[in-house]
C-alpha cells in the first residue's frame, strides 16, 4: 500500500498563479547550482528547492516514524557554516534524533545539479561503523533483495555512484570492509534519478518512488541499527 494518501500530501511549495503543479521536479531545481556565487545559490536555494525539502520533511518524518516504531526528525541542509564556496548539492535528512543526524545511519531525499538521490547513508561521523559493517557483512545477501537499479557510493561528498547489480562482483565487500576499517570511510545505498527522469515524472509518480524506494531500504537501516 502507498504510505502516502495516509499523510500530507507533498504539495512541496508547487503552486503557481493558483494552479498546483504536475511535477514534483523542474528544470530550474537543477539550474541552482549553475548559479554563480554562494549568496545568489544560496537565495535560490531557500526560495527555489528548501520549501519542497520542507515538505518532503513533514511527510517523510511521520512516514518512518510509523515503519520503525521511532520518532523521526526532518533535517533540512542549511548550509550555514559556508563562508565562500556554494553547495554543490542539498537534502532533507531523516533521523530518530532531534537535533542531529550525521552521527548515526540516517535516509535521505536531494539534489545535485545533475540527479535527485534518494538513501540510506552512514558517513564519517557515525562513530559506531565498524560494527555497523560487521554486520552489514555477516548479511550480505540483503543487498541481493534491492531492486537492481539501486546505486552504492562511498563518498557523500561526490555525486557519482555504482549500480549495484555491479558492485555484487566484489564491490560490495570492498566498500563494507573500506567502511569497517577506514575512519573516513562511508557507506551509501539507494536510488539515482537523472534530472531528465526526475522532471518526467508526475508528483504521484515521484511519491510512489521514493516510498518504494524508502521501504526497500528499510530492512538495511534496521540491520545496521540492530533493530530486530
């Protein structure tokens, strides 16, 4: 069943003369980061982008809290601490703790100037990796039960990725043993959607496939938590 049509529906700050808009995704969410300097991407960031990461906050927070019997908290990127260089890249964070979510696996819905992502991650700061990995290892065959067109990445900070119907020939195993031994190592799994995808799809559709996406997932998230 789509989870959605349950909660609020991702109206995603789509409206135009009085008339919602069909897509959830557009030309111009892309075109942001082909904007010179950080004040003017970051202005339209905040009027452009943020107001659908707000909405996609509200719905998706309540959507996992649900699945995990947790209460989930929305963490949309500020970008605060830049000083000169603009973001390449933003999202919405999705987390069982208020006030952060970089020190623990967490899901996530962005952007970058050529795709939206929509994943589970565990980055540098998560100071428990290594039994993470152990245990992602030990359950490798989870991994076999995504759908094919999932992507794995090492590196939060890049937008390129793997498929991961690739990565099962030995990939896989190095970016898990990278994540256990490695300090700054990472970990990212999840789906990739181009900016001709993305801008393709209705608002409907896109809800669809983040859900599908999210619920895929999900058994991944509650193996590296432990969660029975």
């Amino acid at each position: 069943m789509i989870f959605s049509h349950l909660l609020i529906k991702i109206n995603v700050g789509i409206v135009k003369g009085g008339k919602k808009m069909k897509n959830t995704w557009d030309d111009t969410d892309f075109e942001v980061f082909q904007i010179e300097g950080l004040e003017h991407r970051m202005q339209a960031l905040i009027e452009k982008v943020r107001p659908k990461f707000e909405a996609f906050g509200q719905t998706y927070a309540t959507y996992f809290s649900a699945k995990t019997g947790d209460e989930f908290y929305p963490h949309v990127a500020k970008h605060a601490r830049r000083s000169v260089n603009p973001p390449k890249d933003s999202w919405v964070a999705f987390a069982p703790y208020k006030r952060g979510y970089k020190a623990m696996p967490h899901f996530q819905i962005g952007l970058w100037g050529t795709h939206v992502f929509v994943i589970l991650a565990v980055i540098y700061e998560v100071p428990d990796k290594v039994q993470i990995a152990e245990r992602l290892l030990k359950k490798k065959s989870l991994f076999k039960k995504l759908p094919q067109d999932f992507i794995l990445s090492g590196d939060h900070m890049s937008p390129e990725a793997s498929p991961l119907k690739k990565a099962h020939k030995g990939q896989l195993q190095s970016l898990l043993e990278r994540l256990r031994d490695v300090k700054k190592a990472e970990f990212l799994v999840g789906r990739h959607l181009t900016q001709e995808q993305a801008v393709a799809m209705s608002a409907n559709e896109f809800e669809t496939y983040t859900e599908e996406t999210f619920d895929a997932l999900l058994p991944v998230y509650n193996l590296m938590v432990n969660k029975k």
